[in-house]
C-alpha cells in the first residue's frame, strides 16, 4: 500500500486544512492538509513531502483499508491528487486557453482540460514545466478497484509530469470543447503517444 510514516504533531503546519484526495501508484487515499500556501496547487510543488491528518488509505490490489491519523505521503508517490479550496489570487493568473488530453498513469486514465499560453505546444509544454504537479480542469479519473471500476469526476486534477505512460489529445474525451485547438493536431510526444486517428 501507499508508503506512509507516523509523523511527529510538531510537523504538522497550523489550518486552515483542505480535504484531497491522493491517487497513489498502488492505493487511493483521502485525508486533510494544511494549506501553508495561496493555493494546493503551489503548496504541491513547494514541497516533496507533506504531513496529512485523518488519512484513509484503500489499496486498488485487494481492497484492504487502512486509518492513519497522521502520516507523511512522498510527491514521487502521487500521481494525481484531487484538489479543493482556495483558487488564489485572480491577480496572478495569466490568460490561457484550454487543450484537452488522455494521459495514463499506471492504473489510471486521466482525461481534462491542461491550460496553455496561446501559441504554444501543449503536449511539448507539459513535459517542458518547471512545475511537477500540473492542474486539469474538468478533469475525470478512472481506475479499476477490488469492487470494479471506478469514475471520479474532479473540478481541478493535479496530475505529476514525471510519470505519465502516455499522453495524447483527448479526441473521445467528454472535456473536449467546440473547435480543437488547431496545434493539437497530429501531435505526440513519442511515437507511442500519437493520437488515436479522427473518427469518420
């Protein structure tokens, strides 16, 4: 199951907490976090660790629980964490348009909206981020538990770069909007990563 460790209280930052949900290589988890940042999404790539309270951990092999009630999760470990609270500052944000993708991360397919400055690559761009952990919106994940599979539909997705098996535009994707952004086209980032052909 996911690799935890009894946490000292002292390590815990004071609220307020938000509740996430974690997404690990083996096991999904759910618990609260001190938000110590404007938002979840810099709190995640401020750090590579983080002290959660209250955590719930499920594995996807055999469905065994577990109850923590504080322990350390790894950023390595999270392929994707499922993010709620403040959205930060309106002054900070910069104008960019949305670009659907399917990625795959190991037991996991991901689909949802990945934001991009007009006029660049995005599938380039996701890999080129100095950022690990990169929001979707209107994102939707799927796996297969012991109970069958399961489908979670989340407003914003943090997703981790660094192990995605596959990445392409999401052409059957429920997140795609009305015109496909035109750079999208015929894309890949491997030869492996091409996009399924358009449907006649």
């Amino acid at each position: 199951m996911m690799n935890v460790m009894e946490a000292l209280a002292r390590d815990v930052q004071p609220g307020p907490f938000v509740e996430l949900t974690v997404y690990s290589g083996d096991s999904q988890a759910s618990g609260r976090l001190a938000l110590s940042a404007d938002r979840v999404t810099d709190l995640m790539n401020e750090h590579d660790a983080f002290t959660f309270v209250d955590l719930s951990v499920q594995s996807l092999d055999d469905g065994r629980a577990l109850s923590l009630p504080e322990a350390v999760v790894m950023r390595e470990e999270m392929c994707a964490v499922a993010v709620s609270g403040p959205q930060g500052n309106p002054r900070r944000r910069m104008r960019t348009r949305p670009c659907p993708v399917e990625i795959r991360l190991g037991h996991y397919d991901v689909s949802g909206n990945l934001h991009v400055l007009p006029g660049t690559d995005p599938l380039a761009g996701f890999f080129e981020r100095r950022q690990v952990m990169v929001p979707l919106t209107e994102a939707t994940i799927a796996y297969d538990s012991p109970a069958g599979r399961v489908r979670s539909r989340h407003e914003t997705l943090l997703v981790n770069r660094l192990l995605p098996d596959r990445i392409a535009p999401a052409w059957h994707s429920d997140v795609r909007p009305p015109g496909l952004a035109p750079e999208l086209l015929g894309q890949g980032v491997e030869e492996d990563m091409t996009p399924d052909p358009l449907p006649s």
